[in-house]
C-alpha cells in the first residue's frame, strides 16, 4: 500500500529560491533586466550577503509610472 503526502507534509518543506539576486545598491534598470533575464517576476534584494527586501515586477511598473507622471509633457507626445 502507497501511503500519499498531504499537502502540509508538502508545504512544510522547506524551499528556498535565491535567485535572480540584486544588490541594494544597484539601479531600477539592472534590477528590470534580472527579472527579464530570469524569467521570472521578482527578484530578492540583497545587502551584505542578506535578504532586505523583495523587488517585484509590480514595484518596477509602479516606479516607471511615477518615473513618466514626473516627466514634462512633450508637444505632440500624446
């Protein structure tokens, strides 16, 4: 008899992905290109060899949205 996994023994497991990585001081447009590149949408934030935060593809839309609502309008752009 198969005795089958529930899906808390499943969960529990601990899985840790670590990549695509991004140093706290690098720029929005390296961070974009680690998401593209990895294929994924997310990348984890790291400062002296630890996580400090999560940058996810929703945050960099958010940040060229305010980039571009900052932008004056050129004649005829629209």
């Amino acid at each position: 008899m198969t005795v089958q996994a529930s899906a808390l023994d499943l969960a529990s497991t601990p899985v840790v992905a670590v990549r695509p990585e991004l140093d706290a001081t690098d720029d929005i447009g390296l961070a974009a290109q680690r998401v593209i590149d990895a294929h994924t949408d997310a990348v984890l934030v790291m400062r002296d060899g630890r996580v400090r935060g999560v940058l996810t593809g929703v945050d960099l839309v958010r940040s060229l949205a305010r980039t571009l609502a900052a932008q004056p309008e050129e004649e005829g752009s629209r």
